[in-house]
C-alpha cells in the first residue's frame, strides 16, 4: 500500500489562480483545486504525471463541489493519439439535491480495487487523467480538495521510474510502514480524526 507520487502536471483544462490545480502535487492539501470562476461549463479535468509506472490499488478523492467523477490511466511512452483506458468509470459524489443546495461539498470517497475495471486493473500506469463534473449547478466553483493513489497491498513487483529505470519493490518496505506513513498523512489526519500530529483535542 505504498503512495504513488504525482510528479508534475501535464496539462488541465480549468483552475482558479488562487486555488490552482498544483495543490494536487502537495503531500498537505492547503486550499482545493477549482474551476476558474468564469468557468461554466460544469466539466474540468487534468493529466497527471506519476513519479513511476506503478499498479494502481486505491485511490482517495477529496470533493470540493464536484457531482461526478472519471478516472483514466495511460503511459506517457503512448502516441500522443492513443486513448487512456477508463480506471474508474464515472462515480457519485454529490447528488442532484445535494448539488443544488451547496450540501455535502466536502466528502471523502475511498475507491479499490474491486471498483476499477478489469481492463486496467493490475497494469503498471504513469499518467492518470481525473475528470470532474457538475451539471446541477454551474454557478458555483467546484472542484477537489485532495487525490492520494496508492499502490495494492501485496505488490512485490518491480516498479519502473518515469524515466524508465526500474527499482526494485521489496516485500519488507510495504504494509504495515506504509500504513502507518498513509495514516499520519496531515490530509487523512485532519479528514478522519480532525486534528494533524502532535495536536491535541
């Protein structure tokens, strides 16, 4: 279970100079990523680099505002012309009623890998491409306050960098110290448990 880097941003499609898409990039989500306030489209989306071609085994979502979102994987090694394979097919985090009134902007979904498709599952990826939407109410700014990827829990296979060297994974560097470095993330820490380390209630 060990996080997936996101190394840099290849491109996006929407974003709010003071809430920009670079907040992906952060190991602490300071502020969310949101749609350019003259954008009213109700669809943006944004191709992400990866630190190193690795299988995909969750991947957390923190929601801004956003009623859907998709998530495709590819390599950047691919021509330009090649399609991304759909990881995730499109998924709810708000509902109509909810989008409407402004409720339930915030929530936290956690996606495995027994909601991806079989036909990226397991494959070894380095460019993920997330698609948000929110055609219930295009008047508000919407967007994500976080994307955390992680490996699967057993991957004992080698990984390959993005500049195509290869390192090998050790069974001995995964699980539980992973878990435990998932865990004190100040992200999940300040989702889950309202406070980050060393704060007390």
């Amino acid at each position: 279970m060990a996080p997936v880097k996101i190394k840099h941003v290849v491109s996006f499609s929407s974003q709010d100079p003071k809430h920009s898409v670079d907040t992906l990039l952060a190991k602490e989500a300071v502020r969310p990523w949101l749609c350019a306030p003259k954008d009213h489209s109700g669809l943006m989306k944004v191709e992400l680099q990866l630190e190193r071609a690795s299988a995909i085994g969750y991947i957390d979502i923190g929601n801004c505002g956003s009623a859907f979102i998709q998530i495709d994987v590819g390599r950047s090694s691919w021509p330009q012309d090649q399609p991304y394979m759909t990881l995730l097919p499109t998924a709810t985090l708000m509902s109509p009623a909810e989008s409407r009134q402004g409720t339930n902007r915030t929530g936290v979904r956690m996606f495995k890998e027994g909601d991806f498709l079989s036909q990226g599952d397991g494959e070894l990826w380095d460019r993920v491409r997330v698609t948000c939407s929110q055609p219930f109410n295009k008047r508000v700014q919407f967007g994500l306050s976080f994307l955390q990827i992680r490996t699967p829990l057993d991957q004992n296979e080698n990984e390959v960098l993005s500049d195509g060297t290869e390192t090998q994974v050790s069974p001995g560097q995964l699980g539980a110290s992973q878990a435990r470095e998932w865990l004190s993330s100040p992200t999940i820490q300040s989702t889950f448990f309202g406070q980050t380390q060393g704060q007390s209630q």
